[in-house]
C-alpha cells in the first residue's frame, strides 16, 4: 500500500520499452537526436503551439528554477503560492538560478492562489523603487499541492492580473496531466491560451524515469535556456534517453491515460475515506492526492499493517493520544490499484 508520493511508482513499461529501443545503435548528443526532433514536433502538435521552445531536463527542480530563471531577472519579485513546490521544497534553487530574485508567497485556500492576494502583491510592486525587488513574474502549479486544480477560467483570472503589469506567467506543470485528465480540457486550454508562457510538464510522476519538458509557448523567452540549463549541469549529454520517455509518454496518449488512472484511484479513496465517521477531507481531491485527517490510533494501526504515506502536519509524529486528528497525505499514481485503495480504506475504518 504504497501512498506515499508518485515518485515512488515504477516507471510505465511503454516507457522502459522505449529506453531499450533507444539504446541501439549510435545518436547525435546533446539534443540534436531525432527523438527529440520528433518529440518537439509532437508537443507542437499536441499544445497547438507551432512556434513553442521545447527542452528537456531530468528533474522538476531544473526546469522550474531554469524557467524561471529565464523570466526574471535577480532583483525581480516571482509571486507565488506559500505551499508551491517553488517556495517550500526546492531547496533555493529558483533564488540560486535566478542570480537572487525573491520569492513572494501568497495565500490562498487549497493550494490555489487567491485573485485578492494576489491584486494585493502587486498593488505594493506597483509603487516598487529602487530600495524593493520588482515584480518580475507569477508562478502557479497545476494540480496544486494540495492536490486541487485550477480551470482555465481560475488560471485567466490570475494570468490577466499578471499580465496587466506586464508580467510573464510560469505554470509549474509537475502534475499537469493530471490537472488534464481531471478536467477534461485540452492542453493549449490549460496553458497559453489562459495566459501561461512557460510550461514545465511533468513526464517523472507519470509514469517516465526522469524526464520533464519546459515549453516556452514565445521561443523569444527561451533565449537564454539552453546557456543556462549547461551552465547548471543539467544538459545531458546521451540526451536521447530524455527524448526517448518523453516520446513514449505522449504516444497514443499514455500520458493521460495514466493520470486518469492515478485520479481514478484518488477519487475512489477520497470517496471511501470521506463516508468513514471520524475522517474529514482537507481539500478536494481533484487530481491524484487526497489529504484527510484521522485520529492518531488508527494513523498507527494503518502504517503497521504496512500503508506508507506521510503524516502532513508539520512535525506531526505517531506518538502522542491516540484520539487527536493527524492529516495524511495520500498520493496514488499509475501503478495504484483498486485493492490498494481497498485495503487502505478497511485499515482506517478500523474494519480490517
Ligand atoms: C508541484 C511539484 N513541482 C515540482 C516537483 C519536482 O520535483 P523534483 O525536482 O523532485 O523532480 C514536484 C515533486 O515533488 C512537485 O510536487
């Protein structure tokens, strides 16, 4: 029962395949491959987006912090979520590529930024002088950390506000298929047509290896990525293993197909847990994570009988009353199946 995040799923066998495939022979390095040719055309295609930039990195830190890194500048204010991946869990690394711009959390419920924190940022950037950072960019993640997502509507109504100060939007696209899957609109609908420059999208939870892909939606942004992305050490030089994945991961939509899966399995565990007396939902489940809190007791009983997840409440911990309510986080992936969802569900219902 294995709950504790997406990077703990094996890869997708069609992707694996795809590796061993890609292994034969001799191909041109650092890029110049026909994979990624192929695969650059094929996300062209698929964001309806002829003109995008596309490049490949290994890890979602890298093309988060090189995305940004690309929109602003190191005296520059990128606003963001409190809970974004940005923010809270890498390390620094977009204030390190950026040369030093500063990250301005926001609130909002649910993971999602909300539009009058966000009016009330940048109506302090506005009167910016010399002595402050300057609004440089938005930064938001879809699905959210809190495992919610923002429809287009929601993602335009924050754009538009960037946008009016002339500030570029990156979508920290981590879980971006799942955000897809979820709501059932097209690529382009959740990206540059509500108003998203730069897209990191997320192959690595969803069924690749390693493998995300930044799409520039204006190729003029991306001008400096690729000076950036070798100078940070993340250009890899057997680059086709990248392109590889990601091939495989969008051929015949198995991209989608195993976000579905994973959200599938999400719902019917938020679903399961919600109807048990004592458990309450944190935030809706509207992609791949549920988050519900229960008494510690059956917190303990659940993790012995060998359900893995993470406690979520800041330093929360198995010892203490056995009564007070404790938030876990459950993430499902491609690979959860229905029997897990099962078991996990009799285990805090004290059934099993
Ligand atoms: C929202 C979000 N963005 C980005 C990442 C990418 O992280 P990593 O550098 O571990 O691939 C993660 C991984 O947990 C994430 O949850």
């Amino acid at each position: 029962m294995w709950f504790m995040s997406d990077n703990t799923q094996p890869a997708a066998p069609e992707v694996v395949a795809a590796l061993e495939r890609a292994n034969r022979g001799h191909a041109a390095s650092y890029g110049a491959d026909p994979i990624m040719a192929r695969v650059t055309a094929a996300l062209r295609v698929l964001f309806e987006a002829p003109g995008a930039e596309v490049q490949l990195v290994a890890t979602g830190t890298a093309a988060n912090a090189l995305a940004l890194a690309c929109l602003a500048p190191p005296w520059g204010a990128v606003y963001c979520h409190g809970e974004a991946h940005v923010n809270s869990d890498e390390c620094g690394a977009p204030e390190f590529y950026t040369a030093g711009a500063k990250l301005v959390p926001l609130d909002g419920d649910h993971g999602r930024i909300d539009p009058a924190a966000l009016d009330a940022a940048l109506a302090i950037g506005r009167g910016a002088s010399v002595h402050n950072v300057q609004p440089a960019a938005l930064s938001l993640t879809n699905a959210t950390e809190a495992g919610t997502v923002y429809d287009p509507e929601a993602l335009a109504a924050l754009t538009a506000r960037a946008r009016s100060m002339g500030l570029p939007v990156h979508l920290d696209g981590a879980r971006f298929a799942n955000a897809v899957a979820s709501l059932g609109c097209t690529p382009s609908e959740l990206s540059w047509k509500a108003g998203v420059d730069v897209l990191t999208l997320g192959g690595t939870k969803d069924g690749c290896l390693a493998a995300e892909a930044v799409l520039f939606f204006d190729p003029v942004r991306a001008r400096d990525f690729g000076f950036r992305r070798k100078r940070a050490g993340h250009l890899f030089s057997k680059h086709r293993f990248l392109a590889a994945q990601i091939e495989a991961w969008l051929e015949g939509g198995l991209w989608l197909d195993l976000a579905a899966r994973a959200n599938a399995r999400a719902a019917a565990l938020a679903r399961g847990l919600a109807a048990i007396p004592g458990v309450t939902l944190a935030h809706p489940a509207d992609a791949n994570a549920v988050f519900a809190r229960w008494p510690r007791g059956l917190h303990r009983a659940a993790m012995a009988a060998g359900a893995e997840y993470y406690l979520w409440d800041f330093d929360a911990t198995l010892d203490g009353p056995d009564d007070e309510p404790l938030l876990a986080r459950l993430v499902c992936g491609w690979s959860t199946t229905e029997d897990e969802v099962r078991q996990l569900i009799a285990l805090v219902s004290g059934a099993a």
